[in-house]
C-alpha cells in the first residue's frame, strides 16, 4: 500500500473532500499499473462522460436508471391534475360524445343487466332476512353491482378470483345459484362451507372462485402467487383480487404490488374504491390522488375508471386482462363507485355520513338504473320486461332462502374433518368435550 491511501485513512473529512482529485489521480496511475490498457480505456470512458454537461450524464447505479441534473428539486406530492376517470355513459345512461363503446351486443348487455338486478334483490331479501333474525350475518353490494358484474362479464372462466368478500356479483355471474347462496348463508348441511364459515364466506373450487377471508388483504399475496403459477404454466388465463379502498393500506397491498411487477406476473387488482373504509373516509385513509398513482411507483400499468357505469367497467377490464394475460404484465384498477348499503349488518352507517348522501348516490347515482336507461335507448328493454324480471327474480330468491332455512344444519363432527387424514388426540379431545357439553343442553340441540 502506498502513502496516500495511509494518510487518506485518517484524515479529516475536510482533507479528504481537498484532497478528492489527488485520491482520483492515485488510483487512476493505480489501476494503470495493476490493469494496463483496459483501465486506461476505462478512464477515458469517465473522462468523457465527465466532458458533458451534468444534465447529460445518465444515472447509472444499480438501482436506478434515471438522467443526472445540478438542480436540487424535491418530487411535489401533489400531481398537478388528478388522473381522469375513464367512463363512457354519463349519470343519465348516454354514451359521452366520442367514446368507444365496447362490443357489447343484446343478449351479453340483456344478461349483464339480468345479473345485477337478481344481485340486488338478493341482496335486499337476505339483509331483510338477518334483521329478522334467520341469518346472523350478511353484507350487501348496493351501490357496486356494475362493478361486480361487469368486470366477470370481462374474463374467461379460466381466470382465477381472489375476493374480498363484496364481489358476490362475480360469483353469481359465473354460475353460483341462488340455492349454493342460500344454504351458505344459512349455514346449512347443504352449504359448501360444511357450516363452518360466516355468512357470505362463499367459495366455488369448479368456478375458480376461493373462498372469501375477512382479514383484509390476505388474498392480494395469494393472487399473485397463483398468477405467477399461472405464468409459469403458459396458461392463457390470470388472477383476479378484488379489494377496498381500506385495503389498500394494509401491508400485504405493498408487498403483493411489488412482488407481482417485479415477477410480472399476470394479475389484475381491482380496487373498490367506495368512500368508506367501513367509517374511515378516503379523506382520513391517504394523502395522495387516491389508489391509481401507487401503480406507477411499483412500476404497474394502471387505470382509473367509473366503476358505476358497466360498460366502462367491462372494456377497461377487458382491456387490462388482454394485457395481462398476452404481456404477462400486472394491471392495477381503480374503480371508483360508493357503498350505498351499510358497510355490513353490523355496521349503521349514518352515524358517519348524511343520509342526504346516501339518497343522492341510491337514486342519481345507481348504477343499475344508469345501465337500464341505456339498454332502453338502444331498445333491448321495455317496462314489460323489467316488471317481469323484477318479479320472477324475487320469487326465485325467496323460494331458495325458505329451502335452505328448512335444511338441517351439518352434524358436530364436521367441525373436525377436512384437515387431517386422521384426528390427532387433540382434536378427539376437543371433540368428546363438545359433545359433552351438547348432550346437557335441550334435546334440540343435541348432536347428530
């Protein structure tokens, strides 16, 4: 070791801020002797990097790839415009001058709109139903059904669906019957869950729906694992979650972004972006321009659309699946609507908003009504059509409730089953002692 390198180990910062083009030329007449020509070429390439303009110069760290300037500017936080909301029917139902309208015909449109009025009778008889006191949970979609439904009419029955536990819409449009709903909700031997989920936990393995978790966020990491399965398989299909705006600032939103950009894996995460985290409002839930810009900072292609208007729902998912799925890229979209029912049966939501608001998104706002008026303008639906929809829907969702209320509910031992071969001694106990327990209460709930 030399002199220099000696000095330079001890000396104050100072010196050694002085002393920089001496360090420079010591190791540069270093290298030429240790390395030859090839360090010499490497000089001269930093030589000549060093003749332009410090704004020429490209960042060339590992870790970004960005040009080089002499001018300290901080990144404002706020965006000079927020970014636009992609629609394409206005609150009346008209298409907007110049916008592309997707290729919808009458009988997708016809079965799009089928969809969502049998969603939303669904939903107002089975929240009716636990206030009764027939069920002891339920969570409506009022306020969301064009999302839900729209965005399933946007991908094959191959993609794969991680809900959060709004999206019933989706499962009902891929095929889920109003009997499958019912004996779930009524946690009835009949019930995919065995009895042993909440209400509206629903799940289908042949329609590639898992079932719903309430932790939120857990399924955004999930997704992108299947998704990046999905790749690795060459399958012409990707992953689908769904989550709200309260979502978004969970842990797992940032680590399920991150790790599917950097594996670029197909998935899509749809955002409900509704207002309301249960009571927080967005206002009191982030600072930024909502939930669409996070997308660039993990360096996923995002959209911001009207999530109550259907058809800008389902050409803009449509859009981001083709992406996802040929390009093997992650599509981030924000869908702007508001959770018009209480957040859940638990939940009276006018302690935290006005009920003026809630009417004004009921009635000006409904998305389903928004979609009617433009299957009318195009003379695809007349009052006689509705007024029979509406009716057989209803009869059809009352008689499959009073079905399942009848059924008997699963046997005890259905809480122990599926998840070992065989019971450990834990769960033998736990069991012997539960039966126990039954055993001394009324012969009406005596086990199986």
């Amino acid at each position: 070791m030399g002199l220099l390198p000696l000095l330079l180990r001890g000396a104050p910062k100072r010196f050694l801020r002085a002393s920089g083009s001496y360090r420079s030329l010591y190791e540069s007449n270093s290298r030429r002797r240790r390395h030859g020509t090839d360090a010499a070429a490497a000089d001269q390439a930093v030589n000549s990097r060093a003749d332009h303009r410090p704004d020429d110069q490209m960042l060339d760290f590992p870790g970004a790839k960005a040009a080089f300037t002499s001018r300290m500017e901080f990144i404002s936080p706020n965006a000079a415009e927020a970014v636009p909301c992609f629609r394409i029917l206005d609150d009346l139902g008209r298409a907007l001058d110049g916008s592309d309208i997707p290729e919808v015909d009458s009988s997708l449109a016809v079965k799009m709109y089928h969809t969502m009025v049998r969603l939303q009778t669904f939903d107002s008889i089975f929240y009716e139903a636990q206030r009764q006191g027939r069920i002891s949970f339920y969570l409506t979609n009022i306020g969301e059904e064009a999302l839900n439904v729209a965005s399933a009419a946007a991908l094959t029955k191959d993609d794969v669906v991680f809900p959060q536990y709004r999206e019933h819409g989706v499962l009902m449009w891929r095929g889920f019957t109003l009997d499958e709903f019912a004996n779930q909700c009524f946690s009835n031997e009949a019930g995919h869950g065995k009895g042993r989920q909440m209400p509206i936990h629903y799940g289908s393995e042949k329609l590639n729906y898992f079932t719903i978790s309430s932790p939120i966020a857990t399924q955004l990491p999930h997704a992108v694992g299947a998704a990046y399965g999905l790749k690795m398989d060459r399958k012409n299909a990707c992953a689908v979650t769904y989550f709200g705006d309260g979502g978004s600032s969970e842990g797992d939103f940032h680590a399920a972004c991150n790790f599917a950009a950097v594996l670029e894996a197909p998935v899509l995460f749809v955002c409900r972006n509704n207002g309301y985290a249960i009571s927080t409002p967005a206002c009191e839930q982030y600072k930024g321009d909502g939930i669409v810009v996070r997308g660039r900072g993990y360096g996923m292609t995002s959209i911001r659309v009207d999530g109550n208007d259907a058809l800008a729902v389902f050409k803009a998912v449509s859009a981001a699946r083709k992406l996802a799925v040929e390009q093997s890229k992650p599509v981030l979209i924000e869908a702007m609507t508001y959770r018009v029912g209480h957040h859940s049966t638990s939940d009276d939501s006018t302690k935290y908003r006005s009920g003026e608001e809630i009417a004004h998104w009921r009635s000006v706002r409904d998305p389903v009504l928004r979609f009617r008026r433009w299957l009318e303008s195009n003379a695809w639906w007349s009052v006689e059509d509705e007024k029979e929809l509406r009716g057989a829907a209803r009869k059809e969702v009352i008689s499959a409730m009073n079905q399942a209320e009848k059924k008997n509910k699963p046997p005890l031992s259905e809480l122990f089953t599926d998840v070992y071969d065989t019971l450990p001694r834990n769960l033998l106990e736990q069991e012997a002692t539960l039966r126990d327990t039954v055993s001394k209460n009324p012969p009406s709930l005596a086990p199986h």
